[in-house]
C-alpha cells in the first residue's frame, strides 16, 4: 500500500480526534451538577473547596481550562482521576490491553464466522442450509446483543456452567504478566493452561460482542457474493473448468468482499462501542467497564480521557478498514 | 396481502382494506397482543401485582419461582435478594417500559420527522445541514453516545428518555427525508403546490398522511429499541434510582447473584426478549400490510 | 461424422419450468470438424449463443436440454460426469466471449488469470506457468507481455483484454474454441486486428473454432463453412464459398440483402421482408405441434404397455 495513501488517511484523522476532544470537553463542562460537591468531605470549609477546584483546574474559564488540558494531553498528560485519585493515562493504559483483546477477538470470530456463514448460504442458495443461514441471521438481529450477552451468562455460565462468565483470568492463579496482554503474553511464553483460562474467559463476552457484525457480515458477504456469482467472469471460471467451491473462493470472494467492506464497515466501530456495555456485563476489567464507573461517580478527567481513547480506537479501526478495502479492490490501489 | 389486490385505489377503500390485512397478519396478531398484555400490566399494575414491590422481607430473601423445591405460596416467580416480590417488580417493571416506549418514542419520532420533512422538502442548505448532522450521528456507537449523554444530562427517567430521542431521531429523519423527496416529486403535491398552498401546508396536509404508515412502522420498531436502551441504562445505573422496579435494574442486582438465585435475571431478560421480538414483529407485519409496494 | 470435433445431434431446449417451456432451440443439427472454422449465424434471439453455451455447460438456469446430444469426439457432453466435463473445459474446449470488458476478474493480475487454467489443467508450477503464459501473451502480439502479466484487467484496453483472453483460450492447446462474438464489443479497427489474430493463431494450432455471430461480413472473412439459424432451426448449411456465392435459402438471401456493405450503395440495404419472418415462424410453431405430438404418441405407446 502506497505511503502517500496512509498518510493522507492519518492526516483526515486528525481534525476528528481536534473535533472529538472539542465536543467532549464543552460538553461535560455543562454539566449540571458538581463533581467537587461530591468530593468534598463532611466539615470540609470554603478554602478547602477552593483549593480542591484549584488542584482540578475547576476554576479557570472553559476556555483556559480546554487549552491547559489540550496542551497537557499532547505532552500525555492526561489530569488526575477524581475518584480513584491516580493518573488518568496510567489508569487508561493499565485497562487498555483487556479491551484491545477482547475486540481484536471479536472482529476476528465476526469475520470469520459471518464470512463462513455467507459462504454456507451461497453454497447451498435456494436450498435448506441457505434458509438456515437466514434464520440465524435474522434471530441474531432481531436480539439485541446486551440480551444476547446475558443470555450466555444463564444457558453457559449457570444452568450448563461449561464457561466462565466474570473477570478475564481465573485470580486464584495469581499468574503476574509484564504487559497487561494477557492472552498474547501467556501464548508467546508458551503457557497453555494459562492461555486456556484467559481463552475460556474471553469466549463469551467476545461471542456476544461479535453476534451483531457476524449478522452482518453474513448478510452483506452473501448478497454480494450471489451478485457476483452472476457475473461474466465467473462464467468465464466455469467454461475453464473450475469446481464450484474453487469458483466461489477464489473468483468470488474478494470482489464481494469489497461492497462488503464498504457497507459494513461502520459496523466495526459498533463492536468497539459495544465493548462497554458488553464489559460490565461479564464483569470484565476493560476500558469500557471502567467509562460506566468513571460515569456513575463524574469522575471527568476519567472520561475525558476515556472518550478520548475511544475516539483515536475508532479512528484506527476506520483507516484500517478503508486500508483493508484499498487492498482489496486493486482499481483504488495506486 | 390479498386484501390489496381487492381494494380500488382511491378513497376510503384502501383504509379499510389495509386495517383488515392487518387483522389477518400474524405478526400483526403476535405483535399486537405483547404490546397490548404490556400496556395492561403497566395500568393495572396495582391490581395485578401480588405485593407492593418495594415491601422488603429479609427472611424471604432469594426465594425460588413456584416449580422448583423451596418455594413459597404468595411468591410465584420468587423474591430477589432483599426478599421484594418478583412477580410484583416485573409487572410495575412495565410501567417504566411502557412510558419509555411511548414517550421517548414519540419524541424522537417528532424530532426525527420535523427535521426530516422540513429537509426533504425544502432542500437546498437545510437539506445539507441535517443531512450533515444525521451522518455525524450515525458515525458514533448509541450505547456510547447514550451514556455520555446521561452523563451530561443526569440520571432519572427523563434524562433516559430525552437521550434516547437525542440519539434516534436519525432512524425517523432518514427515512422521512427520503420518503418526502419520493412524495414531492408526484403529481399531487405539485398540483397542491399550483393550487397556490403554502409550503408549510402541503408537508402538512399532503406529504404527511402518506408518510404515516411508514411512520407507524417506525415508530413500533423504535419502541422496542427504546425498551432496551432505558433496560441497558438502568442495567448500568445510570437510568431511575435502583429502588424503582425496572427490568435493567433487576438484571442488575440478578446478575450479581446470579450463581445462588438464576430467576432474578432470567425473568426480566425473559420478559425483554418477548416484548422486542413482539414490538418487531408488529413493526414488520404493519411495514408488509401498509406498504403498498411490498403488497403488490 | 463421428471424427467430428463437436457434433451437436438434434438439440432441442426450452425455457421456463411451466407446463408449456417455451422451446428456443428446435433440433439443432451441427457438427464442426477439425481445423475447421463454423460460423453459426443468425439474429439476436435466433438461439445461437445458446448452442455455445450448452457446450460449455453455462446454460442460465431457466434453460433446459429438452432432446439431443452435444458430442466432444464421440462422447456426450451432456451425458458425462461433472468431473470428466471439468477436465475438458478450459483445457480442450475452450471460451473467447464476447465481452472482454467484463470477462475477467477485476482483482487479481492478468498472470494469475493466465496461469490458473495451466496450472489447473496441466499442472504446472507457478514459475513455469508464468514462463509459459509470457510465450502465450507474446503470441496473441502482445507488446512488454512480462509488463502485462503484473497488470490488472482495468489497466489495459478493450481489445488487449481481448487479446489475454484469446491467450488464455489457446493456452492449453484446446481442439475446440467456442467464440461467442468475440468482435461484437469492439470497435472497427481492432474488430480487424483480432479477427486476424484469431484466424493466424487457429491456422498455426489446427484448432476448430465454433464461430458465433449475428455479422455476415466477419463470418466472410474467417469461416470455413456457415450454418444459419432461425427461431431455434438451422436453415442452411455449407461450405462458406458456397453459400456467399449461392444462398439457398430465402432467408439467407435476405441476411445478405440486409447487411451493409462497402461494395453496395447505403440505399441498397433491405430489411428482411416481414412475411418471411411469419412464414418462417409459422413453420417453427409447426414443428413445436409436431414435436407434442409425437411426445403424446410416445406417452400413449408406453401407456398402453
């Protein structure tokens, strides 16, 4: 892929990332109601509240507060957590690698198995398995995945409890890991049982958060692919003697992938901002979990940076699909 | 379907033709009967609950639903942990949800639809302005948006709802603006146009009415969407306080004690998966039976 | 004729799954010997594309084989397993269509679409795979074909694609080339150019080609010997000479009167006579009843058995 290509689609992030930070940061300054008044302990007086604003910054003007901390971000800082009174940056990289895991796993299961599925149902188009295919896609829509993730917490955490539903790693392991990868750590030092328990935690919160982009996925990938089927290249495949499955992978499957791509591609920043609901209910120690708490208590240097985090994940998994529709379709490609 | 191909174009006919396709639709049927069953707990909830859903009993804590051993008469589906009656906290559960549905529903139905018609119809740079705005709406996950919203707005049950229409009003807006572009460029409401109507008046009187049974369709779906979104808020906490009996709340504090008590969870999550599959089914039976194209 | 390379034997197809498919072919007898170039003419609709497709298998799924046989030297193309057909596609029967703007696959380089059929049916490795389909570019006069081969199909012109594709047809040294109007979609100039081709590379590999065309002028310039169809029946055929020097059949001479040429004033140019047409449709629905009847004749035999 040509330099000049990445770098064109690096600096079109930039004024999203400006935009983002803008919005947040003026939008949780309207805030009604005072995350200081929170904070303040029983008898405190109004020095010490003067002096808890002055420690956060509250009481310069918006403006002067948006460029202080504009200018501490870009020097990575981050402010101070307002209830869990540590760095913001700190706590944001401690929770980071969880989160990255487990939607890295979720877009490879989506992908997958939503290309599986759509190959299934072009394989078997006007037939049983296609009608297959249909229902499980469509009952998969039709249920939205918070209810999805709750549902696997009843049928395999409880009532068949084959799967752990909590957490990331069973504690009782006491395992330490240098880097908060736990999965990639445990894989690369070659510890399988370890490897197996971060596995077993990951399958489910990682299958709920992939269920609506395997719908997806499935739909898209296999309505292009049977237009596809029908073009004159295809024929071409068959008049050279090609078998049906060679046909379907190996002419087909990239140019479906392409309007695939295209349609579904916003469908990958959905899984991103699934990760926080989807976090909280299987308890899992990421940073969406961490953006309801900091929520909850108004911790704002907490969800400044949170949101902030969220926007550049967004901005990267977009270019990496705009790279990924780039590499496939060779006419963009130059 | 068939009911269609019966009616003449033009006048009441259609009316009634469509109101009788429906009443032969099972979706319609399936969907009409879910919705109606929730409305009725929802108003009846004090008659039809067994207790008051806020009375504690710590001695009956975690009692189990009425089949399985160490159950109590009184308790059909059980108690949660601080010993409330399930069944009565399901039923005045509704009572959130139907409001949920209704209201912030509506809302954003009528944000979505001004904003919409006034786009489709009068084009140029309101047109850009909104369509603008719907795709940088577009662009940002709902459950994140919505949280972030909450946190601005503040916890409580308005707050839910008037996130919920900040967030969906786009669903109504797109489709509206479309529809509206299609319906413009016919005969009628150019003859309208000539007959020397304001503006104003023909998206009123000919552009609305026949964007009403797609609106109907919408407005069903997003009613369920809005169930889900209040459940999901107060799942997190960040919706009524925790006291209140709300299905989130109650897979909430089920799903803490899952492993000793699986029915605190299992009915709420019981009672969502009923009530959004209902609330689609009717938006997708009203879509087939008032959409002349689909019926043809 | 079984030292026929393609001997096609009372074909009779029909489209639609109703009671009553609609027939589009009515016995088609043709049959293209080796070396040989057989222009199979008619208008659109006349059902000629769909006597090549059936040799290739690509039949749209609406259209079925009613009767007949479509014999590749003596064995039935219809008739035999999958597998045995795949082998012989792409390797001894052969496609040039008539599109090369659509007929190759968008994402991937034109040295993968060459080299696939020589590793698929000759089992080639890559490297001399590509060696091989380098000689081949070359051979349909194909400038910088090492260039080409990295290339990618939007990268190169109407009549270069064409040019691949005639590659890729003659790659593995086929005995029969069915070319569905393979000059239809280009323009006048490099119509020429590849009607040259086709004839100089056909000439050095003794290969018989099914030509099929709705243009008596290309048919004038490249085929041996021309059978003309109508409404789904082939009306006449013969050697090529023959024929352009003395059409028998009416309808023949009336494609010929309705063809322009540069050897006859514009205003000499004369659509087929509308009579023709009904009388020649008349005859084909007539052949349909016939055909009915002798489907009931035989139904009644095995009945009363």
């Amino acid at each position: 892929m040509p330099a000049a290509f990445v770098l064109k689609r690096l600096a079109l992030a930039v004024p999203t990332l400006v935009g983002v930070a803008v919005i947040v940061f003026v939008l949780l300054r309207v805030v009604p109601g005072d995350p200081i008044a929170m904070m303040i302990p029983p008898g405190a007086t109004e020095a010490d509240i003067a002096n808890l604003r002055r420690v956060y910054g509250l009481d310069s003007s918006i403006l002067q507060q948006f460029l202080q901390w504009a200018g501490q971000i870009l020097q990575g800082e981050f402010g101070t957590s307002i209830s869990m009174r540590r760095d913001v940056l700190d706590l944001i990289l401690g929770r980071l690698p969880a989160t990255l895991e487990l939607a890295v796993a979720a877009i490879l299961l989506a992908v997958a198995l939503g290309t599986g599925l759509a190959l299934l149902g072009t394989w078997g188009q006007g037939g049983p398995l296609e009608v297959l295919v249909d229902g499980f896609t469509g009952l998969t829509l039709a249920i939205p995945d918070f209810l999805w993730g709750l549902i696997f917490i009843l049928l395999l955490g409880v009532a068949w409890p084959i799967l752990p539903i909590s957490g990331r790693i069973d504690p009782r392991l006491g395992v330490e890991f240098a880097t908060g990868f736990y999965l990639a750590e445990s894989l690369l030092r070659g510890e399988w049982r370890i490897f197996g328990g971060i596995v077993a935690h990951l399958v489910l919160p990682a299958v709920a958060l992939a269920l609506p982009l395997v719908a997806a996925v499935a739909r898209l990938l296999k309505a292009s692919l049977q237009a596809v089927l029908q073009e004159d290249y295809i024929a071409m495949a068959r008049a050279r003697g090609m078998g049906r499955w060679r046909i379907i992978l190996r002419e087909g499957l990239q140019n479906a992938a392409i309007p695939t791509v295209t349609l579904g591609g916003v469908q990958f920043t959905f899984l991103i901002g699934g990760t926080v609901l989807i976090e909280r209910i299987f308890s899992y120690p990421g940073i969406g979990n961490m953006a309801i708490g900091a929520v909850i208590q108004r911790d704002l240097p907490l969800i400044q940076g949170l949101v902030l985090t969220f926007a550049l994940i967004f901005i990267v998994v977009n270019l990496a699909v705009d790279m990924s529709y780039a590499a496939l379709n060779p006419r963009l490609r130059r | 379907m068939t009911g269609a191909v019966a009616a003449p174009a033009g006048g009441e006919r259609p009316r009634t033709g469509a109101l009788a396709a429906a009443l032969r639709n099972p979706r319609v049927w399936f969907g009409g009967l879910v919705g109606l069953a929730l409305l009725l707990a929802a108003v009846f909830a004090p008659l039809l609950a067994p207790h008051d859903p806020l009375q504690q009993d710590l001695m009956l804590g975690q009692l189990p639903p009425f089949w399985v051993p160490g159950a109590e008469p009184g308790y059909p589906l059980g108690t949660d942990s601080l010993g409330r009656d399930l069944a009565s906290r399901l039923i005045y559960g509704a009572r959130v949800a139907v409001i949920v549905a209704v209201v912030a529903a509506l809302a954003a139905a009528v944000l979505g639809t001004v904003l919409g018609l006034l786009a489709g119809f009068f084009g140029g740079w309101v047109d850009a302005l909104v369509s603008r705005l719907v795709d940088i709406w577009m662009a940002f996950p709902a459950v994140l948006l919505a949280i972030v919203l909450v946190a601005v707005i503040g916890t409580g049950l308005e707050a839910v709802i008037v996130a919920i229409a900040v967030i969906d009003w786009t669903r109504f807006c797109r489709v509206i603006r479309a529809e509206t572009l299609v319906q413009k460029e016919q005969d009628y409401v150019l003859a309208a146009r000539t007959l020397g109507l304001a503006r104003l008046r023909t998206l009123y009187s000919e552009v609305l009415p026949n964007v009403m049974p797609l609106l109907l369709t919408l407005l069903t779906l997003e009613m369920g969407i809005a169930i889900i979104v209040e459940a999901i808020l107060s799942f997190v906490g960040l919706s009524i306080s925790s006291d209140e009996p709300t299905w989130g709340g109650l897979i909430a504090e089920g799903r803490q004690y899952v492993h000793d008590a699986w029915w605190i969870m299992s009915f709420p999550i019981l009672c969502l998966i009923v009530v959004v599959l209902g609330l689609n089914a009717l938006g997708d039976g009203l879509r087939r039976v008032l959409d002349p194209v689909m019926r043809r | 004729m079984t030292d026929a390379y393609l001997d096609i034997a009372g074909l009779h197809m029909a489209v639609g799954r109703g009671r009553r498919p609609l027939p589009i072919l009515r016995g088609v007898d043709l049959a293209v010997a080796p070396g040989e170039v057989h222009g199979l003419v008619g208008e659109s609709g006349a059902g000629k594309s769909m006597v090549g497709r059936t040799v290739l298998g690509l039949l749209p799924p609406a259209a079925r084989v009613t009767g007949g046989t479509v014999q590749y030297r003596g064995r039935d193309l219809l008739a035999m397993p999958v597998a045995e057909r795949r082998a012989l596609l792409g390797a001894k029967i052969a496609l040039i269509p008539q599109d090369p703007m659509t007929a190759l696959n968008p994402v991937h380089r034109i040295g993968r679409q060459v080299t696939d059929v020589l590793r698929l049916h000759l089992g080639l490795r890559q490297k001399p795979a590509l060696a091989r389909a380098e000689e081949l570019l070359a051979a349909v006069q194909i400038r910088e074909p090492g260039r080409v081969l990295r290339q990618y199909p939007h990268e190169l012109s109407g009549g270069m694609r064409q040019r691949v594709l005639i590659a890729i047809a003659f790659a593995c040294d086929p005995d029969l080339i069915v070319a569905d109007e393979p000059t239809t979609a280009l323009d006048v100039t490099v119509q020429r150019q590849i009607l040259r081709l086709l004839k100089e590379m056909q000439g050095r590999a003794g290969t018989a080609i099914l030509f099929v065309t709705h243009d008596l002028g290309v048919v004038s310039k490249i085929c041996d010997r021309v059978s003309v169809i109508h409404a789904g029946r082939i009306l006449e055929s013969g050697a090529a000479t023959e024929i352009f020097a003395a059409p028998r059949h009416a309808y023949t001479r009336a494609l010929f009167a309705a063809t322009p040429r540069y050897d006859r004033p514009a205003d000499a140019l004369h659509p087929i006579p509308p009579a023709l047409l009904s009388a020649l449709w008349a005859e084909a629905h007539e052949a349909d009843r016939d055909e009915a009847d002798r489907d009931a004749a035989d139904r009644a035999t095995e009945d009363g058995r």
